[in-house]
C-alpha cells in the first residue's frame, strides 16, 4: 500500500503516519522533510516544487509501500497516481486549533511567547492554520482540501482525528481492510 494521509495542520497526520508505519511494517515519510531544506531554526527555506518531487522519486516514491503525512495541496499532483489510499484527518477547528498551540509549545517552548526568538513565526504559523478553515482564505483551506480529494483515483478514507493515535490506528487499519477487501 502507498498511503497518504492528509488534512490541516495539527491533526496528528504525522503521528498516524508512524502508527501505521509500525503496525504495517512500512516507512513513514512527512511531506515537510521534502518541502522544506533542512535549517536552523526549522521551516524557514523552501524548496521549488520539483525539486520536491524529485528527491521524494528518489527516497520512497518506487518502494512498493509507504505511508506519506502532510499536505501536497498546490504542488503534489504529480504524486496523485502512486497512492493506493488517501486518509483524511477532520477535527473542529477549536479543538484542532487546541491541539496545534499544544504541539507548538512542546516542539518550541518559551522561544515562541511574546518577545521570544520564535514568536513572530509562530503567530504567522498559527494565523495560517486558522485560515484552513475560511473559503476565502488564499492558502490551504478545508474547501481547496476536499475539491482535491474529489479528484482522487483511488479509495478516500475520512477519518476524525479525536480519538487517542492508538486507537485512531486501529481505525485506520479496519477501514484500509475494508477498501482491500472490497477492490
């Protein structure tokens, strides 16, 4: 299976992706590690597109299975006809919201309060996030997500992304199992 497991920021794609990873005996890969060059401090320089597309070629793209988080909205079309699954993380936008300000402070600490080296990015950071779930918002959105999806050649799987990560891949794992079982 070549999975790729999608939605807004700070739904746990990430940590599904690992999950199932484990659970599958396959590799997970995050869309950030090719989107972004490595740097100090992180997700400050971008790569161009093909590039992107090319080094994930290189890493995973003809494995025979992997597991992909992140999203590739606006870029990532080219990946479109390796998947076998796409899975699509839903959660309200408080609680997800929650989540992600959860994770930013875990992940940064102190370095993203007011006044800190990291706060300026992070409340560029979050004021993206929170465009997700606004129509008229010029960057990913929930809207631009689901018109993507529409377009999918293989199974969709929804899922909402409250349960705790064991269990969320547990449901993963039967839902996979029935769009197996039924092609």
């Amino acid at each position: 299976m070549r999975i790729h497991i999608t939605g807004a920021s700070g739904l746990g794609c990430s940590t599904l992706a690992r999950g199932l990873a484990i659970r599958l005996a396959s590799q997970c890969f995050d869309t950030d590690d090719f989107y972004w060059h490595p740097s100090d401090p992180p997700f400050t320089r971008k790569r161009r597109p093909e590039e992107r597309l090319a080094l994930m070629k290189e890493v995973f793209l003809p494995r025979p299975d992997w597991i992909l988080a992140g999203s590739l909205l606006g870029w990532g079309d080219p990946l479109v006809s390796w998947f076998s699954h796409v899975v699509f993380l839903t959660l309200p936008p408080a609680r997800r919201l929650a989540q992600l300000r959860r994770r930013e402070r875990l992940r940064y600490g102190d370095a993203i309060l007011p006044g800190g080296p990291r706060a300026e990015a992070h409340q560029a950071f979050m004021d993206y996030a929170m465009g997700y779930d606004f129509p008229d918002f010029t960057g990913r959105t929930r809207i631009k997500h689901e018109l993507w999806l529409e377009e999918m050649p293989c199974p969709v799987i929804r899922l909402d992304a409250s349960a705790p990560p064991a269990a969320l891949v547990e449901t993963a794992i039967a839902a996979l199992d029935q769009t197996v079982g039924a092609a």
